[in-house]
C-alpha cells in the first residue's frame, strides 16, 4: 500500500493510523468509483469522534494507492 503525501499529511492531522486505512479498504460500509478512483467509507464508533472515515484510493498495477484519509463531518453520507 502506498500513500501519497496528502494521505499522510491527512493522517497525521486526525491521527489515522494504516491499520485505520487499511480496515476501510478491506471492509468498507459504502463503496463508490469515480473515474478511476475508488471512494471508500467505513463508520468507526469508538473513534474520530463518532464520524466515518473516507478513503480514496486507485489500484495501480495490482497495488493499492492511498490518495486521501480523513474523516468526514456528516454522520451521514448520501
């Protein structure tokens, strides 16, 4: 898994760990693709203060690049 440098910057500034990331990737609550971008969702309830946390990410030559993390500030996504 790579991660661009906004998804780490991102994860730093809300305290995402990869093992955060990685659950969104594997098992996410809400899946969408757009272009070749796949958003992920996945509501953490312990954690980022109640709110899910949003991963987009590609798939490049069978490997999985993060672009960016952070959690969303609606409770609800569409």
């Amino acid at each position: 898994m790579k991660l661009a440098r906004h998804a780490r910057n991102n994860m730093r500034l809300y305290n995402i760990s990869q093992s955060d990331v990685r659950a969104v990737i594997d098992s996410p609550d809400v899946t969408e693709k757009e272009g070749n971008k796949i958003v992920a969702i996945k509501s953490f309830s312990n954690r980022f203060s109640g709110y899910p946390l949003k991963v987009v990410y590609e798939i490049i030559d069978e490997e999985i690049a993060v672009i960016t993390a952070y959690p969303l500030k609606k409770k609800e996504w569409r």
